[in-house]
C-alpha cells in the first residue's frame, strides 16, 4: 500500500501520478523504461479501468510493453503510431537546462527514438535525480558486439580530449555474461564524473564507429515532473519557462499498489 512505500518510491509515484495527467483521451503516447516509469504505467493503467481513458501506448522496451498490456493499456508499435503527441519517462540525471543522461535501464536506444518522434518529451523524476553537472551517474552508450573491445578503447583514447573528470568504461553484466539489449546490442558505461560539454560529448560518440547510440539526451526534454517524498511536486517547462508546485495527496489503491516487487 502507498503507506509501505519508502520516501523515495512516494516521490516517483507522485511524480508519475501527475504526469499522467498530460495524457488524454485519443493520443498516442511514448512509455518509457525504467521504476518511476513503471509507476506511470500503473497509474495509466488505473485511469484506463476507472475513468475510461483511452490511448494508444508506445513502450520503449518488452519490459514496459509487458507491464502496459498488464495493466489494460492498448499497445502500439511506433511504425504504427508514426508520431506521438507525448512521450513521458524516467531520468537517472537531469541538469537546469532539462538535459539528461538515461539508460540505466538499458533502454536508451528505444527511449530516444521515441522521444525525438514526440511533439513533446514530459520526464518524471525525484528530486535527487536533478544535478547542477551531468556526470556523476555513468553514462551508457549501446554498441554492437562486434568489436566491442576496439570500440571501447578508442571511446576511451577519445575522452582524453573531452572535458570529463573520469575516462574508465565498463561492459555493463548481467551475471556472467553480457547484458543485452532489446537490439541485441552491448552497453559500455562511462565512468565521467563530471561532462563539461555534454553536447559536444553526445556528438563525438555517435561519429565513432560501433556506437550505436549514447544516453545524453540534449534539447530533447520539454516538461520535468519533480516528485518529493511528502508529496510535493514541480512541473518545470522549459519552453514556457514556468515553474509551478503543488501537493498530491496519497490514496491507498488495491489495484495500484498490487503485485509489487
């Protein structure tokens, strides 16, 4: 129940249930990957079953795809869809400027693909998500396996000449072996501490041979919804350049709250 949920699962869930409320009737909307995401799956799903909301879902992983089908949400392809009216997902860190870094969750190819084929990216978070610099949490860049030792070193050779504080990469494991993404890809995490320059970043990796995509999201973002673990939440517009709180109150929900990890 909402009152078992820990400090930092109320802020996501506060954060979620308000940027629910950015999808309406007809639309067809981009579901990200990831916990806070998951959150708003189930709380389209509960609109879905108690208010009759009906829209067409684009998940950015099997996993969310999986959860949306659970929870009664109709499920689209994106070559379906074509376009979306919104897509709303997770952060792992989001700067003033509303860029990002994602794929902690291991979707970040499927996340930005959807993104950019939305009229507007709406990113639910806690507060702790929001960083002065990006960098702290490493950032994913998905690569094809072949090669991937090469790939990794000369991703390495070029941080040398970026403004980052760290230059270690990992391959991202899922127990002994690789983690894998829905593409059949690897994932390299950058261990950077701070990017000076995330744009220029975003753009080298993706001129280097082997990299199929990176988890900086730069000019991508319109909306962040800031959840706080008592219920408070901050929905920042870049675009409009507004900033406005307000207080969501908890309300304990069989249906919501059943079947959680």
């Amino acid at each position: 129940m909402s009152g078992e949920l820990s400090p930092i699962d109320k802020a996501k869930f506060v954060a979620a249930k308000r940027a629910a409320e950015f999808v309406e009737h007809g639309m067809r909307v981009g579901l990200g990957t990831g916990s806070t995401a998951a959150w708003l799956v189930r709380c389209l799903g509960e609109m879905v079953r108690e208010e009759g909301l009906r829209f067409k879902g684009v998940p950015t992983s099997t996993r969310t795809a999986d959860l949306a089908r659970e929870m009664g949400i109709e499920v689209i392809s994106l070559d379906e869809a074509r376009w979306l009216d919104v897509t709303i997902d997770g952060a792992d860190e989001f700067n003033r400027s509303l860029n990002l870094i994602k794929g902690g969750g291991g979707a970040l190819l499927q996340e930005k693909i959807v993104a950019t084929a939305s009229d507007r990216m709406v990113v639910i978070a806690d507060a702790a998500k929001e960083v002065e610099t990006l960098g702290a949490f490493p950032l994913p860049i998905e690569l094809i396996p072949f090669g991937w030792q090469t790939t990794q070193a000369l991703v390495e050779e070029m941080l040398v000449s970026m403004d980052v504080m760290g230059r270690n990469a990992s391959l991202r494991m899922n127990g002994d072996a690789p983690y894998i993404t829905d593409e059949g890809n690897y994932i390299l995490d950058l261990h950077l501490q701070r990017i000076g320059n995330p744009r220029q970043l975003a753009l080298v990796l993706n001129q280097m041979p082997g990299v199929v995509e990176n988890g900086l999201f730069i000019d991508i973002c319109d909306t962040v919804v800031i959840g706080h673990g008592d219920g408070r939440v901050l929905v920042r517009d870049i675009n409009e350049g507004t900033e406005e709180e307000e207080r969501l109150d908890f309300v304990e929900s069989d249906n919501l709250f059943a079947d959680l990890d």
